[in-house]
C-alpha cells in the first residue's frame, strides 16, 4: 500500500503531534504510534519491542493476535526472533515478501497447518545511532509492503525512536531525582537526630556553668573569668544547634509560631546575650531605635536568633576596638533592623551568595565558622514574609538589613 504524497505527510505529521501529546509516557507511545502505523499499513499483526540492557526485551505491544499465534505460538516466535536477531546484525530494514518461500517459517507454518503466504517487515529503532528496539509487522497477502510505505515507515519508526529515547531518559532523571530526594530526607532525619542528641547534653553543660557562674558571682579571680567566657560559649553553641534545627525545619517548608514582638526588647535581649563576645574585643555595640513600641509579626525566638547572628558575624568581622549599631525603624510596609559594623565591608561580587549555606568570608579579623549563621538569617526572615540584604556602609563596614511586616494591631492602631 502506497498513500499519495500529501497523504504520506498528513499521517506522519499527525503520528508527530500525537507522539509529543503522551507527555513522556512510554507505553502510551508505543500503543499510539503501533496504532497510528498500523492504521496505514493495515497488517494482521503488528509488535513493537523495547530492548533494554543485553538486548533482552524491556516491554513490548502487539496488536491483532487475539489467539497469541505470533507471540506465544512457536511459529510466530520463530519469526520474530529471526526478523529482531536480522534487525540487531544490520540496524536496517529486513522485508520477507513471502514466508512460504523461507524453508523453516514455512515447515512451522506447515505443522501447525497455516497456509497463508504472509509477508513481514521489521524494521530497527534508533536515535542517535542507538539501537532502542523494533518494529513488526506481519502482512496477509505477500508483497504487502512497497517501498513507497516503506521509506514512510522508516520515517515513522525515527519519530518513534526519539519519542522513546526521550520518555527513557525522562524516566531515568525522576529515577535519579527520586534517589536524590529520599538521601537528602535520609540526610535531614539523621541530622535532626544529631541535633537533638547534641542538645541534650550541651543543655546540661551550660546550666551547670550558668550555675557555676551564680555562686562566683562575688569572685573576680581568672576562674570565674573563665567560667562566664564557657557559659557564654555554651550558649552560642545552644543557638547554633538551634539554628540548624530550624534551617531543616524552614527547608522543608514549615510554619513559623507567630506572635506580636516588641523591638525594642528583642534587640536589647540580643545585644545582652552577645556582650561577652564583644567585650573580649573590646568593641561597643550601641542600639539605635527611632521610636518606642515597634511591634512586629514574628516567631520569637527564631527572630531573636537572627539578631545573635547577625550580630555575632559583625563581632567576628571588626576589628579590636570597633563598633557594632543596631538600630531599627519603621518604614512604609514595615519594621526595618540594620545592623552596622566598622569592618572590612563586604566587596560586591559576594554580596550576592553571601546568605547561602557553607559560605564564609575571610577577613583579618574573623574567627572560625561553618557559613551556617547567615543562612539561617535569611531562611528566617523569608519564612516571616521579610526580606534580608547586605549592603556597604558610606562610612565603612558592612550593613546586614532585613525588613518584616507590622504586626496587624499595631497598623489597625
């Protein structure tokens, strides 16, 4: 059968349109484009066949053999290990156009007392030089291929070919992303576990201390020094374990707890907490507030967190003897927190990623980190709806920034 050429191009094009619409699905290809073919070439039979590894059949679709002749009968399985075995040697068309006249088919056929001349095509798919499998297609009449449909099949089957590949592709990178995201849930659940272990008796190593430095209150020896430089740094390391439960907990999308917090006390808390770092030092932080009452939307503790680490990296990136500025002011849609150091700065080139996980800048000043700190700020500040930036003082030094939405009664008041 031979179809006019505006005839040709009308079935191909709608094979390639229906092809693209099955979305990568590789079943729904082959049914789609055995049907579509077979619709043309009108065979009593039709197979497609996916190879996989080791050139063994990976899946398959057939069409017309109700009673299994060709796919379960030794005859019909003959026949097609023959046609893929010529199709595998020569990645070329091979047409039978009379099985009577093929000595074995036709003993087979014989013994199971088939009498019909059948004709066969089988042809190869391939894309990009990959053998991915073949077609068949088993005719009632001899001759029942021209070389007019053939070359249209050819065609056909590259269409196929590449719709294949692309489906075999697609499925292997959701393999290999489903792979990706189950070690990374694996990664987060076994760090939340080490997390919440390293709490427990980190907890008890700064409430002894904290103790400790209670009952030497009075006592202005070296220990006592010493004992509130532990404590101190017991409780940085209680805000960090903190802080990389809440980066799991904000990377998997979960709510923040909020609840109106007054500025003015959630920075001075901040400050308070930090003071020992700077007065190692010998730098002064100052808290600047334009008004009394600013009153946001936010999860305290979490936001109290952000403060500490922003002010703990401006401590590590000043110099002795510097000044840290916290202030804060409300602006048009919200409440803005700076805090300014008399640092380095930050050059331009980092300002961009300076908020992503395990980043960390250098300076002559800065002490030992793990790039943790600043990412938590910004995952924080986004989950509150805020944004958080770092920009260059005119004066000199860095200024970390984020703004956050008042909360609902104080813009209603």
């Amino acid at each position: 059968m031979s179809l006019p050429t505006n005839a040709r191009q009308g079935w191909l094009q709608h094979l390639a349109i229906q092809l693209h619409h099955q979305h990568l699905h590789s079943a729904s290809i082959m049914e789609t484009a055995l049907d579509i073919m077979n619709e043309v070439v009108s065979a009593q039979f039709a197979y497609l066949a996916v190879f996989g590894a080791n050139n063994e059949i990976e899946d398959a679709y057939s069409l017309g053999d109700k009673y299994g002749v060709f796919t379960r009968g030794r005859w019909g399985q003959t026949l097609l290990q023959r046609l893929t075995q010529k199709i595998q040697e020569q990645y070329a068309p091979v047409v039978l156009n009379n099985l009577q006249t093929e000595p074995e088919l036709n003993q087979l056929m014989l013994n199971v007392h088939i009498r019909q001349p059948y004709s066969a095509l089988a042809l190869p798919l391939m894309c990009v030089d990959v053998f991915m499998g073949a077609i068949v297609f088993i005719h009632a009449e001899p001759e029942g291929f021209d070389d007019a449909l053939i070359a249209e099949l050819v065609e056909a089957a590259s269409f196929t070919s590449c719709a294949l590949a692309n489906a075999r592709e697609h499925q292997r990178t959701m393999e290999i992303m489903s792979q990706q995201i189950e070690q990374e849930r694996l990664r987060r659940d076994l760090s939340a576990m080490i997390y919440h272990d390293l709490r427990g008796p980190l907890h008890n190593i700064a409430g002894s201390l904290s103790r400790l430095d209670r009952f030497m209150q009075n006592d202005k020896s070296t220990a006592s020094s010493l004992i509130r430089i532990a404590a101190s740094s017991a409780q940085q390391m209680m805000r960090m374990i903190k802080s990389l439960l809440d980066i799991e907990r904000l990377e998997s999308s979960s709510f923040v707890d909020l609840q109106p917090v007054t500025i003015e006390q959630l920075l001075q808390e901040a400050v308070d907490m930090v003071d020992t770092l700077a007065y190692e030092s010998e730098q002064v932080i100052s808290l600047e507030l334009d008004e009394q009452d600013l009153i946001i939307e936010a999860d305290r503790d979490m936001l109290l967190r952000v403060v500490i680490n922003l002010l703990e990296n401006a401590i590590k990136h000043t110099p002795y003897s510097g000044k840290i500025t916290v202030s804060a002011q409300r602006s048009e849609d919200g409440v803005q927190v700076r805090v300014t150091d008399t640092g380095p700065g930050i050059p331009l080139h980092l300002q961009q990623g300076i908020f992503d996980k395990y980043v960390r800048l250098q300076s002559n000043f800065v002490r030992d980190g793990y790039g943790l700190g600043l990412a938590f700020c910004r995952l924080a500040v986004e989950a509150h709806g805020g944004q958080i930036w770092v920009e260059n003082d005119t004066n000199g030094g860095a200024v970390f920034a984020f703004k956050l939405p008042v909360a609902r009664e104080a813009v209603s008041a």
